[in-house]
C-alpha cells in the first residue's frame, strides 16, 4: 500500500501545476459532485415514485371504503328479507287464480320501494320454486336455465352471501354485481334465491374519479367496474396484464404495462358473511410518474454540468497565470544557482508566490552578506580552536582520580585510627563511602536502605562538624521499606536542606528527623526539623519556585531537583508538600507507589 502512494506520489511530483490543479478539481470537485448528483436523482426518483405507491394505496383503501358503503345497503336489505314473514307467505302460498297472484303482488311492495329508496339498489329479484305464481320480474319462477347457472348452483350449495358479475334477464340481460343468497322456509320446507343487483352507475362513478387505471373484479375474474369503460364486463384473461389477477394475494407488484415498466396495488375485499369476495387493482406505469422528478433530474444535472464546466474554464485561466509567475521565479532561481548574485525578482503580490519573491530576494541579500563573512568567521575560527586546546589542558590538569581520593582518605583514616582518633576514624569512613555512593550513582534506581545509609553518614558527619550541642538526629525507619527501589538522592537533599537552611541559626538544640512508614502500596517519607521555619510568603515562593525549570538561587536547586524528579517519574501527586512555621521548624513529606508506578 506504502509503495502505490509512494509511486502516485512520485508521478504527482513530475506533472505541472497547472494540470495538477486541473487534476485536482476533477478528482476533488467534479467527479464527488458527479456522484452526489446521480446519487440524488436516484433518490429523488425513488422518493417520487414511493410517493406515488402510497397515494395508489390510500386511493385503494379509500376506494374499498366506498364499496364496502355501496354493498353494504344490499347486505342489511339481504339480512331483513332472510327473516321477513310476508315475503314468506308470497313465496309459499299456493294461488288458485291469476287474481290471487296479483293481488298478493299488489299487497307486497317491499322489493320495488328498496330500489325507489336507496340509490345503490338496480334490482332485486327473487327465484322460486312455487310453480302457481306468475313470473313479474321481482318473481320468478326457476327453470332449467336458471338451475343450470354456477350462481344459482353455488347459492343452493352453500348458506350466505355470494357476489357475482352476472346478467339481469329482467332487464335486458344487462350484468351487474349481484348479492345472491339462498332464503329458506324451513316451516314450507322449501327454500328461494334472492338476487340484489347493485347500480353500475354508482361504481362506475366512483372509479372514474381515479387519476390511474383502478377496476373491481370479482372472484371469478369478471371486471365488474373500471376507469376504462372498455374493461367493464371483460375477464381478466383477456387483458395482458391481469390475466394473474383472479389468484394474486393483496400486495403491491411490479410487472409489465402495454410493455412499460409498471406497478400494481391488489388490496381485497371480503363483505361481511359473505363466502367470496373482490379485488380493488390500481395500474400505473412507472413512467408517468417519474416522467417530471426526470425532466427536474434532467435540468439539474445540465445546470451542474454547465457550473463545472465554467469551474473548468476558470481554473485552467487562474492555473495558467500562477504557472507563469512560477516560471519567472524560477528564472530567477537559475541565475542565483548559477553564481549571479545580483538577480532581483520581479514577481510582484502580496499572495505566496509574492511572498516567496520578496523572501528570495531577502535570501540573495543574506547570501552576500554571508559571504562577506565567510572570511572573518574563518579567522575566527582558527582562535577558537586554539582556546578550545587550552581550555582542555585545563580541565585535565583539574581532574582528581578518584581512585587517588578514596586511597588518600583511607590512609587519613588509618592514621586516625592508629593515633586512636576513633571519632576521625569513623566520620573519614563514613566521608568516604558518602563520596563513593554519589560518584557510583547513576540514572538507574537503588534500593531504599542505601538511600537511608548516604542520608546516616551525612548526618554523622555533620553531627560531628556542629558537635552534639547543635545537631541531633533521630532515623525512624519502617523495614518493611529497605527494599523498594527508588530514584537515587530525593532524601538526602532534604535532609541537606534542613541542616544548612533549617538550623543555620540555631546555636544549640538543633534536631532532624528522617521518618519513612509503607502503608498499602505506599511509601511515605517526611523530613522535619526544629529550625528557624520558614514565613507562608515565603513557602508560596518555594513552591512556585519548585517546578520552575530557571530558578537561579542555589539553596532552592536541591529541592527543585527532588520535587521535578518525583513528579516526572511517580506525577503530581507524588511532589513535595512544605509545612512550616516561623520559629518552629519546618516540615516537607512526600509519598511515592510502592510499585514504582505513577499514580492514576
């Protein structure tokens, strides 16, 4: 991956400016506006046509509503003649005269003050079986041709209400949607078909108002209603499209329209206690709809392409004007690195080529100026090598081994000890490990008990320079501790600070103590003395003064030193803490993880 960027890298490298920028702007700007465009018509058209998908379905619903309202007068005058005990006596009578059969025809209007009342009513009619009533198209009696219909053969077969596209004879064998229904008279123990045709012009008025091809169908494939006045009363076989239309389940379903891509929404509709039902089928071709999100598309996309192509323009001018500004300058570049150091560039602006002219021509000045200085530096130079020599004669002649300095204390030491200066003896032993411990320290960390033995020989051998008068110490040492490792000297710069600053006024009297406590995972030090103490002004001083990395007074450069260590290697809440009060002496503590580790 590393080298095909280091590779695209090198080729960017030699191609101009001017067709990097170029470069740029189509990679940069054209080709994501590009996308982003395609993207957005993608979706815009999408949106529009889930858009028109709901409306269809709510249109659907909405039209399903209102056929439920149209049938359902069919159904409740269905429920009222299926008990109605006067249509029974007409069915069932046995007539002996024309006149009987009229005269019960004159009493029961029922049928034709339905049709008169209720607008959704075309016709109703009733099949019987009661050979001495004369036919008056309300009653009629069944023949063969009747008996041999599949309406008339489902009703006999099952109780409830069927709906069927079927012809009405009573009216010139014009279809409708039927209500058909099997009454029976269980006291006569015969039984009729009563048939509610329900109005055309009702549905046909209802679906015309539909902005896409909208039909109802019924169960056996009849189109009973639909926008196209041509489908009504055709079978769905006989449509392309709708030839799968008598056994598709509800839904929505995209398929082929007078061979556009197109959608349908089939919601059905089952009326109440009824056996079959119909289906609600809206068509619309994808085309009309999306037809103007993309001719919107269209004109977007052209008014973009015609901005970038303007961007285009506009860059290759401006990238041709830098590259010839860039070309003088580097003109001017040549003749510098050609040893002409009277070249002046020309390009004037106050932008970065501008700025990068002003900057050579700064740069040639230097450049002379240099040169004229070339000579004097060479002298110089030669001086200062000479002190450099003299100056390492010096620090070899300042040099003390070491090893000369530990020999000569131990024969101080020997010589004491012969003379029996006892009290000599020890505090040149002690001097001398104290030297040996410093020299050998290093950056690695030691172990707390040889911290604590540089801090007993320092104050023995202080206690012996003041004399017991002056200076006591007490060492209350936890054991537990001798073994963590700690960062060399953070005790014993404490305990030097106590002595010289702590009891420099103190004529006698004078006490340090060292405590150290582990509690936990925590080592806790604190150094305190009984000296002069230290004003609150004062210690706000200190404490700024501790993690100055500047501060010049030397009396602060032990403690600077111990606070900065612990809080780079332990944080800041492993610094000194300062407590002190004038006259009664001072008290600093710190407290560090046991495991060495920084605090959280």
């Amino acid at each position: 991956m590393l080298g095909v960027i280091g590779s695209l890298t090198r080729k960017m490298n030699n191609i101009r400016i001017k067709n990097k920028l170029i470069i740029s702007f189509v990679l940069v700007v054209f080709v994501p506006v590009l996308i982003v465009g395609i993207f957005l018509t993608a979706a815009f058209r999408q949106n529009v046509l889930d858009q028109a998908t709901q409306q269809i379905t709510n249109n659907v619903e909405r039209i399903k509503k209102q056929t439920t309202d149209t049938i359902r007068m069919p159904i409740e005058i269905s429920d009222k003649l299926l008990v109605d005990s006067r249509l029974t006596n007409v069915v069932n009578t046995q007539y002996k005269s024309t006149f009987d059969v009229v005269k019960a025809f004159w009493d029961y209007r029922d049928f034709r003050d339905y049709v008169r009342l209720y607008s959704e009513i075309f016709n109703i009619r009733f099949y019987t079986t009661n050979m001495t009533i004369l036919d008056n198209w309300e009653f009629l009696k069944v023949t063969d041709a009747i008996t041999g219909t599949d309406w008339h053969k489902a009703a006999m077969e099952e109780d409830g209400i069927h709906w069927e596209y079927i012809a009405d004879e009573t009216k010139g064998h014009a279809k409708a949607l039927s209500l058909i229904r099997k009454i029976s008279f269980p006291a006569y123990r015969t039984s009729g078909v009563l048939v509610i045709s329900v109005d055309q012009s009702e549905l046909n008025a209802m679906i015309s108002q539909e902005p896409f091809d909208t039909m109802i169908i019924d169960d056996k494939g009849s189109i009973v209603a639909a926008k196209n006045p041509d489908w009504v009363g055709r079978h769905t076989s006989e449509l392309d499209f709708a030839n799968q239309l008598t056994d598709i389940a509800e839904g929505t379903y995209e398929f082929k329209f007078d061979g556009k891509p197109s959608k349908i929404v089939v919601e059905n509709l089952i009326p109440s206690s009824s056996r079959n039902g119909l289906k609600i089928v809206s068509v619309f071709t994808i085309d009309s709809i999306v037809s103007g999100a993309n001719r919107i598309s269209l004109l977007g996309f052209g008014i973009m392409m015609l901005s970038l192509l303007i961007a285009v323009i506009l860059i290759y001018f401006l990238s041709d004007i830098l590259s010839k500004r860039m070309l003088v300058l580097n003109k001017d570049l040549n003749k510098v690195a050609m040893g002409d150091l009277n070249v002046i560039s020309n390009v004037t602006g106050n932008d970065e080529l501008g700025i990068l002219s002003k900057q050579f021509n700064n740069m040639v000045v230097s450049i002379r100026g240099l040169m004229d200085e070339v000579k004097e530096s060479q002298q110089q130079k030669a001086q200062l090598q000479l002190r450099q020599k003299e100056i390492k004669l010096k620090m070899m002649a300042s040099q003390i081994n070491p090893h000369f300095l530990f020999n000569a204390l131990e024969s101080i030491r020997m010589k004491a000890h012969l003379k029996g200066e006892k009290e000599i003896s020890t505090v040149v032993r002690m001097l001398g490990k104290m030297i040996r411990r410093n020299l050998e320290v290093g950056s690695r960390k030691i172990a707390l008990k040889d911290e604590l033995e540089i801090v007993r020989c320092y104050l023995e051998i202080q206690k012996f320079r003041y004399g017991n008068d002056r200076l006591t110490f007490r060492l209350d040492i936890d054991e537990a501790g001798n073994g963590l490792e700690v960062p060399p000297l953070i005790i014993q710069p404490l305990i030097e600070n106590a002595v010289v600053h702590g009891l420099e006024n103190v004529a006698e009297g004078g006490f340090v103590s060292l405590t150290t406590k582990v509690d936990g995972s925590r080592l806790w030090v604190e150094v305190a003395d009984n000296g002069i103490g230290i004003s609150e002004e004062k210690i706000r001083e200190i404490s700024e003064a501790l993690g100055d990395m500047e501060e010049e007074e030397e009396y602060r450069i032990g403690l600077r030193n111990v606070h900065q260590r612990l809080v780079m290697i332990y944080g800041e809440g492993s610094g000194l803490v300062i407590d002190s009060t004038v006259g009664s002496g001072t008290r600093i503590t710190f407290e560090i993880p046991t495991g060495g580790h920084p605090y959280a």
